[in-house]
C-alpha cells in the first residue's frame, strides 16, 4: 500500500510541479525595493533576489514566449552620481542565468521569443563598442553567423559596429 502512496504522490507531482514551474508571466516590474517582482497569469507573485552589489534593477521585460522576463542589474559607480547598468538576468522556468558583457550595458532586448538576448554594451561615457548576442538559458554568447543578424541590427539602431 505505502508503495503505492509513493507511486501516486511522484506522479502528481511530476505532473503538477512542470506546469508551476513553467507558469505565464502577466507582469514583472522593478519594485522600490530595487528587487525584480514577477506576477503570474493563475495570480501568485514572486519577489526574485539581489545580486550582489545590486542597488536596483531597470527595464525589466516579459519575452514574448510569456515565460522568461529580463531585467538590468544597476550596480552604483563612483565615477557617476546615478548606479549603472552592467548586467541582464533572465528569468525562466524557476532559474535565473546572469549576463554579464563586463562593461556597462546600454541596452537589451529579448529575440527568437526569449531563447536568445541581444546586448549593447560599452564604456560608462561614450558610444557603445560592442553588440552581443547570448543565449538565455545558458548565458553564453554562441558565435554563430546566424545570430550576429539580430545583434546587428541592434547595433545599427544606436550606429554601433557588431564585434
């Protein structure tokens, strides 16, 4: 009998704990507690970590697929008197991958309906100097001609050069 108990809750759960895990993203915003919040479709809410130095979040974004949500990481400068952007995290399906060009990120966006993340990233003052394509699951930029297209032209947007 116990074993059949056993049986009965793993597969619930099996069942029950994917559709969670993969739920639709109403809203996400960035709070006054400078934290990301995440509002899902079926009503519950998350409120997603800090980073570690991180004073803020901006831009905060739902792709397209309504599952993966983005967002900037500000992290205060003591060159500037504002905290700057210099990471993206991307949230999706419970885990959180972080990308990081090194450099400040001017802007992002999400592309191929949130699979991939297009970032400007440059020098605090300036122009931006380099326009990258990540994967969003892994964070890793995977160097493939195919990509460079949406990089580009998130380049050509700001008159940046495609590295």
């Amino acid at each position: 009998m116990s074993r059949l108990v056993v049986l009965f809750s793993y597969a619930l759960l099996t069942f029950i704990a994917r559709p969670a895990a993969a739920q639709e993203v109403l809203r996400a915003y960035c709070g006054r507690d400078g934290k990301a919040h995440l509002v899902f479709r079926n009503g519950a809410a998350r409120t997603l970590p800090t980073r570690e130095k991180q004073v803020g979040c901006d831009h905060v974004t739902v792709a397209r697929d309504g599952r993966t949500v983005g967002w900037s990481v500000l992290v205060e400068n003591r060159c500037t008197s504002y905290p700057i952007p210099i990471a993206v995290v991307v949230y999706h399906n419970g885990k959180q991958t972080v990308i990081s060009p090194y450099q400040m990120v001017w802007e992002w966006r999400f592309t191929d309906e949130g699979k991939r993340v297009a970032v400007l990233s440059g020098q605090v003052h300036g122009d931006p100097t380099a326009a990258d394509l990540y994967d969003a699951q892994n964070g890793k930029a995977p160097g493939e001609v195919g990509w460079q297209r949406d990089a580009a032209y998130l380049g050509d947007r700001l008159g940046t050069a495609v590295r």
